[in-house]
C-alpha cells in the first residue's frame, strides 16, 4: 500500500529555551546544575521572565526526529499538543517551517505550551527545567486516524506514556496504524521512564511494537539485565525489529537471527550529546521507508548522530541529505 | 568420547629475550624502533650477544595461550619445535613448568632456537627482531596423532603456514582431529599473514575449521571488507564458531544464528598490548572445554585478555582461574 507520509511522529511537543547563565544565577534561582528537574507552571513563568534573553528553539524528542527526517528529505506529520500561546506559536511555526504537516490544534485554554528552559553555564554544562504543560494534554481526539493511515511507519515516543490522555491517544493511533497494516516504531525515551512502566513496555512489545528504538541503557532497564549481550539475546528471540544505540561503540541492530554491529562515524569533538538518539531514530526511519537495508538504516543512524553531536543543540545543523549521499548510503 | 587433554596447541616455539635498550642502543644496533621484523640467524646471533642482560620467557602466539589455559587449570599438549640448544632448553622447561604436555623432540642440528628479541626503550616502546629459527622445522613426524586425538580442541596459529614444513604438520594434525570427531580451532594471526594466504584460509574455514579466533582487523583482510558489520555478515552464514576481537570493543562471537556482543573489561591502565589476543583464545577455548555458554566462553576471553594487557608480557601474573571465580565465571 502506497503511503503519503513516511512517518507520523507522536510526543510531547516542547520549546527549549536556552540561555547562558553563570553558577550565581543557577544558585539565585534555585536550578540543580547539570540534571533535569521537572517542574511546575509557577516556576516556569518565573524561570521564562529571568531568563528573556534565551533562545527559543522547537524541542521534544519525537519532534527533534521528524526534524531529522525532513532534514534528509523525508516526509511526515508531527502529533503533539501545544496551547495558543506564545510559545505555542512559535512551535508550530517550526515544525510547519521543516515542511512537516502539523496539524493538531492548539488548546485555547488549559495549561501553557510545554517549555524546557536551558540554563548553559560557561563551563557547557546544561540545567535543565522541564514543564510539561500542555504536551500532557493530547486526547485521542487529537489522533487523526485518516494521516496514521497515510504514514508508512508511526513512532511513539515513550514519554507520552507518562499522562494517562497521551497514553490513550497512542493507543487509538496504534490500532489506526495496525488496521492500515503500518508499522509501528516506539522509543523507549529514558531509563526511569522505562522503570515506571516496563511491565506495559513489555506487554506493548508483544502486541504492537514492530521496532524499537533505546539506548543501552535503556534497554538493560526493559530487560531487567547488566550486561549488553542479555540484552541481544532477549532481542534475538523478539518478534520485531530492535535497534540499541551505544554512544561511542555504534549501534546494534537486530531483526531475529539477523544480527548487525555498526560502528560509530567518528566525530572530531563531541561538543553536546543531546538529541543523538532522537536523529539515530530519524536517519533509520528514512532508511527503513525507503527501502534500504537494515545495515544501512543503523549506517545511517550513527552518521546523523555524529553530526548532531558536534554542535550544540538536538537537531541537525548541516543537511543530513547530503552527509548521507557524500557517505554513500543514499 | 572423553579427551585426556583440553586443547592442544601447535605454533612456532619462540624465546621472547627482552632488555632495556636506548635510541642510541637502537641506532648503532640499525634496529627499527617500535616494529617487528623479521631477521636471520646471524643477525640474531649478533643482538643476542649485545643485549647480554636480556631478559629470557617463552614466547609464541600459541605457546602464550597454552600457557593462557593452564593458568585457568585447564590441561593440554604443546607441539612446536625448538634446537637442542640453550634458549630450546629455556623454552622447554618453561613449558613443562606450566604443567603442559611438550614432547616434540628437540632437534639436534640445522637453525637455532627461534627467539624474538624485545629491545625496551625507556618511553615503553618495543622494538622487535623475531629470527624464526628451528620453529619452522617443524615436521609432520612431530605430531604425535595419538596426542591429537586425546585432546578435545586443537588450537592452531596461522604464523605457521608460512612455512611449508609446519604447514604439512598442521594438515597430519587436522585431520587426525577430524579422524578422532576432535574441534579444530585457527587463529588468523596477522593481518599480513593472512593477506599471504587468504585463498587457502577461506578454503580452511569450509574444509576444517570448526572455530575461528580473529581480530577485527584480521577478520577484514580474510573476508576483504571495510566493515565489521559484513564480517559479522559472512560469519553469520558461515558453518562455525568464530570469536573477534575488537580492542576496547570486547568481542563479538558468533555461530550462525547465535551472536554474542560482549564488552571489554575495563582495565585501570592499558600498559602493553602483546598477549590480548592469545590469552583471549587461552580463556575461550577453557570456556568451550568446559561446557560454557559462548557468551560465556567470550566474557572468559575479555577478562584474560584485560590481564594480560595490564602488565608488560603476554602471559598472565595473576592466576587467571582465580580472576574468573572472582568474577563468577567459574
């Protein structure tokens, strides 16, 4: 069956905010240097006012992806939730900006567009303050079930699973995608993520999951194992398509007996790490809908996190296309 | 059918001789620094009188990994040949020492004792001279068939089909282990080794070879690919077990359908490399004498091959047996 897009990409729509800021504003402001707290609407609006020098930038994993394949050329509709709100527009301008259709409509009320503020000391070092805002807030109404149908591959991304309307809304685009007879592509997001539902995680891959995206870490968490090779082993007996990224040993890919161990592209420097799995997912995602190998798809996977890598910020800097023709794998 | 010994091993005998040596030591020696070549008896009589304060152990590839094995207790036979001379009396007591069965005759003319002159410069580089000597003698007279068929694996080193003597040897001990439904084991050796003989090699892996010890870069030049990935590839629909080595990338082992990736052990410092890939093979083919899974058999191999790597030398110092109880391998 023809398809009209090549992915329709599911997550938790969010704005990074980034902003320089030295170790007296971090202590002035009460932000844990280095981590990630989640945190509420109150301290988001007081963080957003202190911080207006900030660059705004469209974020979320499952957004940064479908960035990452339009920068190679593909197509595809994003599936989040934002507010009209400032924030919210300027979302909705960058995903429109990609040439992806993003058409969920903005929430008139409710909570404020997702943000995650990015205090970036001197030192590189980032602290981050996420709100979930209205991300949390994507209902199975949102779920179009005619553009499931029209994208040859779906990709959830775990963290949706965390709010119990987003976690319906995967479900009603998972069975849209399985009854077009899609396929559907889930990553496992974080590793506490994968803690707080790997019973569910586990269950989804024996009935819905047909590839599966995590890092090492990750997929040790699913498993419930230490070492990597259990890990491999678990996925060997697997009904599906898995592929673990390893940082700076590659990637694994594995469908049944079939088994690949692709190197990492070497990068000169690795400047931030942020987004590698998101633009690993992307670069397989084109290469699993257009037809090339699986040893190309994880090839290509390790060369869009490599040049992620080397810069600042989640989402491809130079044209994916062209790396990816001048490395031979398009 | 019970075997008296775990593995016997055929390789060329050679005395390593190490000995500090400076940059005007080696220059007035005309000894290239941090490379190995190969020399003649002359030559090696010359260096041997000057490096008079040398340092004596038995060395060679396949002699290191039974030495390998019987620091895990394992038992096993060793078939090389060495001179009835002074460094033939060393290498032979050294191996009777580890507890191995070594009753190739000593030969009583032609080439000396084969011996691998270290020269040591103070910033840890090695600069080696290897004079092959009386290990290329070897004949099929020497190997014992009964020996073979006694022993449930044997372990053969590549170096050897350089000559054409050792190379008839190891044909007689082929097939007297496939007469006895014994497991034959090859390991490549050398990237230069098997480009020499790569034809006969790739006949060896369907005629012969029931388990394959490479490392990646060998593995490349034998298949004639760029890749790890197309290794694993040909490896995959290959009708044996093969072990890789990949550095700091631990090992992928590999038999048909079965893959196992396993990770380096970490090593505070790595201070000299000779010996990981013979104590690797040492700590498998223990693994594989002695009814451990691959996955085990592999983890075995990274943990002797992180000792040796730890210390100067290419056998172990610590017991190897202790070091896999500890690490709940045994």
């Amino acid at each position: 069956m023809t398809s009209t897009y090549d992915v329709a990409g599911l997550g938790n729509a969010i704005v990074d905010v980034l902003a320089p800021a030295d170790d007296a504003f971090l202590l002035k402001h009460n932000i844990a240097k280095g981590v990630m707290t989640l945190i509420d609407e109150f301290r988001a609006d007081q963080l957003l006012k202190v911080l207006e020098k900030g660059v705004e930038a469209a974020g979320g994993s499952a957004a940064n992806t479908m960035a990452g394949l339009a920068s190679l050329g593909g197509s595809g509709v994003y599936v989040g939730k934002v507010k009209r709100d400032r924030l919210g527009e300027s979302f909705s301008r960058s995903m429109k900006d990609t040439g992806l259709r993003f058409a969920v409509p903005m929430a008139d009320g409710g909570a404020s567009t997702a943000c995650c503020l990015i205090a970036v000391s001197p030192d590189g070092q980032r602290s981050m303050s996420t709100y979930l805002g209205a991300s949390r807030e994507l209902t199975p109404a949102d779920i179009d079930e005619a553009d499931i149908a029209a994208s040859s591959v779906i990709y959830v991304e775990g963290y949706l699973w965390d709010a119990p309307e987003p976690k319906a809304a995967i479900k009603k685009a998972m069975a849209a995608a399985k009854k077009a007879e899609r396929k559907v592509a889930f990553t496992l997001s974080d590793p506490f993520c994968v803690s707080r539902w790997r019973d569910e995680f586990r269950a989804l891959l024996t009935s819905d999951i047909d590839i599966l995206f995590a890092n090492e870490e990750e997929s040790k968490a699913l498993f419930e194992v230490e070492n990597f090779d259990d890990v491999l082993q678990a996925l060997q007996v697997w009904n599906g398509t898995a592929a673990i990224t390893r940082s700076e040993k590659g990637c694994v890919v594995v469908r049944g007996s079939e088994v690949h161990v692709i190197d990492a592209v070497a990068v000169k420097q690795v400047v931030d790490t942020t987004g590698a799995g998101d633009q690993f997912a992307a670069a397989f995602l084109f290469g699993f809908t257009h037809g090339k190998s699986l040893s190309d798809c994880g090839r290509l996977g390790c060369l869009a996190a490599a040049e992620v890598i080397s810069h600042y910020g989640a989402r491809p800097e130079t044209s994916l296309k062209d790396l990816a023709r001048k490395a031979g794998l398009l």
